[in-house]
C-alpha cells in the first residue's frame, strides 16, 4: 500500500486494511480496536462520520440529512440515545449560501426528528477546487438505555436477522442522481434517522444492531461473524429488494448485499422475540417491509452463507475493491 | 452572503456573520449559542475542529500534531481535562500512505502527551482534485476539573490578562513553508497540545482561558469585551513578540495581534495569583516566556484597547476580510 485508494474509503476490505495495517498501528487504544462504529465509554457512546457525497441533493435527500443520520444511526444502533451532536463544515470558496441554507435546514429537521441536540461546531472555507462543494463531520454522544447494550458478543445460534425494510435504496438514488450507466429511476434513499424506530426496541431480548451503510450488508455480516464459533444463513428469498432495485442489480451486476443503505438497520435478536419486533416494525413508517431475513447458525462458524432462491448455498464475503461504485 | 468567500473560514468578522446570520437561523440550541470553543455539558465538555492547512508539514509541527493539539487545546481551555478524542480523516486518491503514517505518528505523540485517547475514527477517500492531499477532524471530550469552570461571566475589573509566551509564530511559520511572499524565516509554530501545562493553574483563581488560533489575540479579547460591563487594555511593549516576527509584521504589514497561535492560551485571572501563574510557567516548556499583557479595567466598556509603546490608546477590532493570509 503505497498510495491511497478511492477503494480505502469504499468500506470493503481495502478499508479494513488500511485501518488495521495503518491507523491501529498508531492509534491502538482498546476501545477504538473494537472496531464498534461508536466508541463505548462507560454507559456513553461516541462516534464521528464525514459526508462527502456527490451529488449533495439526491432522490430522497441531500447531506444535509444524511450527515445527521448517519451518526444518529450510529449512535442508536449501540442501543443509546442520541443526545449531542457536533457540526465541522469543510466549505468550497464560492459555495451559494442559500444552498448551504437548504443543507443547514435539512440537517436541523433531521435533528429535531431524533432529539439531538447540534451544541458544538466549526467551519473552514477552501480555495475554489481544493473541496467538492461542502464536506460535513458529524460527531455523537449517545447515552445506552437498551440493557444489556446489544453487542457482538451476545449473538448465539438460534437468533434471528432481522432488517427494516428494502434494501439498496440509497445508493441507487445517489447512482440516479449522478446520472451514471444513463440511469433512470424512481428509487428514492432510505436516509432516516433510526432512533424513532430503534427506540421502540428496548425491553426486547436485542443481541447486536448495525447500519448497513458502506459495504452493504454483506460488510455487517462478515465483519461480526469473522473469527467467532457462530455463522449466519441469509434466505435470497426474504431479502426485501424492490423489483426497480432487483433491476439495476441484474443490468449493472451488482450485489445488493454490497449496496448501501442510510436508513437500514440489521437486527440481530433472540427468535423468540422476533415477531414481536416484526409487529414494531410494521406500524412504523420507518419499519414497513421489515422482515426475517436469516438466522445465526452453529454451523459454518466464521462464515456467512446465502441460501439462494435456487436453494444452493454461497458464501457472502465483503466487498473488495469498487464493486459497486463510490458514493461516499 | 450569496457566495461563501475565504474570508467566511477566517475566524473573523465574517466567519461570526456566517455563523450567526446563517447557522444559527438553524441551529439555535441555547448551549451552540454560547458561542464557546465547547460545549458545556453538565461537567463535560465537547468541542469539534477541522483541520486543513496547507501545507500538511511545516516548521515545528505538521497537520497531525495541529489536529490533536486544536481539540485538546479548545477542551484545556474550558478547564477540563482531555479524555476522549474522535478522528476523521478525508484522504485525496493517490495520497502517500507513507504520508499518513507520519501524520498518525505525530497525532499519536500528541494525545499521548496530552493523556487523550483516540477511542472512534472514521475514513474517507475522495477523487483526485476533491480535496487538498488531507482533511483532518477531531471532536473530543473533556470532564471539566477546574473549580468554578473558568468562563467569561467571571471576568471582573482589576482582573490580569496572561499570555505563555511568544505569539504570531504558527501562523508566519506556515506562511514560510508556504514560501508566500518569498519569506525566509527561522520561525517555528508553537503547536502545542496545551493541557500539560494549563492543568497545573488548577487551584489559581482562573477567570477564563481561550487559544488564540485563527483571527488571534484580537479576535479573542474582542469577541469576550463586546456587550460586557468591563475594558481590557493591553501593553504593547509587554507583548510577547520575537524579532523575527516582529520584522515579518514591519515588512508585510501584519498586526502580530491577528495572527493565530496554535500553542498559546490567553489567561485572565484574578491579579493575587498572576504571580503564581508566571512562575509555574516559567518553569514549564510550554510557558517560556510568558507574561502579563494587560488588565480588565472598568473604563472602556465593551471595548479592547491597546496602549502602544508611544504611550497613545487605540481600540482593538476584531480582524475583517482577510488581513492575514488564511492559513487553516
């Protein structure tokens, strides 16, 4: 690894290494080796993203909403409630300051959905071309209210996955909007901010949650699965795919597993509360098509298999490389 | 505003116009509008700073070092001890990873003297032209120690304002590496993480602290005087200035009290333990050549005014536009 690539940053196995071989070679404190997407401190979480997504404004969304989103998800998936937030806005010389307007009111209505609170921030301007228009860190603090705090540790053969709803969605949108391959559709992103919904989870018997945003849920499921004695068995069949999604998929040939999402959760819980989090689910809008998408195993320890609609059996790795193209 | 202009990221007059007429339209929660470099929470504080100086290596320090440095500084200053620190990096497609591991090593000797820890990070890579090589946030967390929190509701008449030691040198150092103005200068930045050296004014009768970075000494002082019941004036011939960058503001005009520091803190205090301060700065690498520079009078309201050595008054503005080139 001699120079960085734009598949370091793509949430695949490129960025893996990069973070084990470069970043934990320096920064090797035992809670960031954890690898959670938040830090856990004590019965607080802390976590940081930076949005860098082009177009800003895509079916859906902008990012704006997303930068929000995204570390709101972060934070509730450790089963924590999102209470501040900070703001780090990298701005392009020349950017238009109603644009910057749409962005700030986006982020605002996104807060205000998840009852974060924006208390701290700061802003840089660059010359003309050293940006793409604007670049937003969100950084969270989150306080655990789910007991136990759900965690890889906890998953056990038996349990079930669960997911909210169809997959894909965003990053076909931003595919759309980018006007890549000539693509048109009507796919709109799934960014959301998840507390509404993930909050409504607490009581029930939660062993992990993650977002599956860059790498898809393939990513999710490798990273928990790797090196553990469990492994986990998707059924194609229950993916919630839409058939515009299913589409893109067959014509680009890309894995929808790879695809990322921004209003996803992967759920994984003890099965006999799986109903009871499908019912949840789907009184919530940000639930609908929520389904049982596969089960942890005893067999195949380490290893995540996809039983095909054609009942034949594949192992999910993650992605590596661009296998889908970058969209943040 | 129509366009977001350099100026707007200067730290100045036009960065608190873009903050207050636009982020604050949509931001407006009551601990944001304090307007301090952290959040206060409870006995925590949090703050957040982007980083994007250019170039990534300069005399003293590099963009690693300053990264570090920033956050634990904004948390110092707050009278509290650094404890977590998040990292976010944007990285240009084709960066030197080699590069990077110079400027991971420098942040990790930076939270290590300063006793952070880097427990969350997060990595993204953006297209060649997309950004200038890297992009550094850092949001931390600090627990404040200090008792009472030093804040500017303290700042009494016949209050002292220190300085540790020499001011303007990271901004004329960056500026020689950048070889502007075809300086050639011995001058180092003073980028500093700060906490090793101000934990030890626990106990004093600390009013208030700030790190002059961008838009210096004078944007500090002046953003603490306006609207308040008190003065402060300040002895030019007490300024803590090198020659070297004395002769640099002679020749291109700079006033040294706009020009940011990365390893200062100013320091009002009670006048009783102005003393006390000096000694145990003089004792400590980090507050060679420390001094007093002024006082907190109850004349000139509202108002900073600098004695100068020919004995007349001027009043101190905040800097407007871009009087000193934008370094960060």
């Amino acid at each position: 690894m001699e120079k960085i690539l734009l598949a370091h940053g793509g949430g695949g196995q490129k960025t893996s290494e990069l973070i084990q071989k470069k970043i934990h070679k320096y920064f090797n404190d035992p809670i960031l080796s954890r690898m959670d997407d938040s830090a856990v401190l004590d019965k607080w979480v802390f976590t940081t993203d930076s949005f860098v997504v082009n177009p800003l404004f895509f079916p859906g969304g902008d990012i704006g909403e997303l930068a929000v989103s995204g570390t709101v998800n972060d934070i509730s998936v450790m089963g924590a409630r999102p209470l501040y937030m900070s703001v780090g806005f990298i701005i392009e010389e020349g950017f238009d300051a109603d644009v910057l307007e749409k962005i700030l009111d986006s982020m605002k209505k996104a807060a205000d959905k998840s009852g974060v609170r924006i208390v701290t921030g700061d802003t840089k301007v660059v010359e003309r071309g050293k940006c793409d228009n604007i670049y937003i860190n969100t950084s969270g603090i989150g306080e655990i209210v789910f007991s136990p705090p759900p965690s890889v540790e906890q998953i056990k053969p038996g349990d079930v996955v669960l997911i909210n709803g169809p997959i894909g969605l965003h990053q076909i949108a931003v595919l759309t909007a980018r006007d890549e391959f000539g693509l048109k559709t009507e796919v709109y992103s799934d960014v959301a901010p998840l507390w509404p919904l993930i909050k409504q989870f607490q009581g029930l018997d939660i062993k992990f949650m993650r977002d599956p945003t860059r790498g898809g849920i393939a990513q999710v499921l490798s990273e928990i699965t790797i090196n553990r004695d469990f492994g986990i068995q998707i059924h194609e069949e229950a993916l919630p795919v839409t058939p515009e999604v299913a589409g893109v998929c067959e014509i680009l040939g890309f894995d929808v597993l790879h695809l990322a999402n921004e209003g996803k959760v992967i759920i994984i819980a003890a099965e006999k509360d799986a109903q009871k989090l499908l019912e949840i689910m789907d009184t919530h809008p940000l639930g609908k098509g929520a389904r049982i998408i596969g089960k942890v195993t005893e067999k195949n320890q380490g290893l995540v298999f996809l039983k095909t609609t054609a009942q034949s059996e594949r192992i999910i790795m993650p992605p590596t490389g661009e296998l889908v193209p970058r969209i943040c």
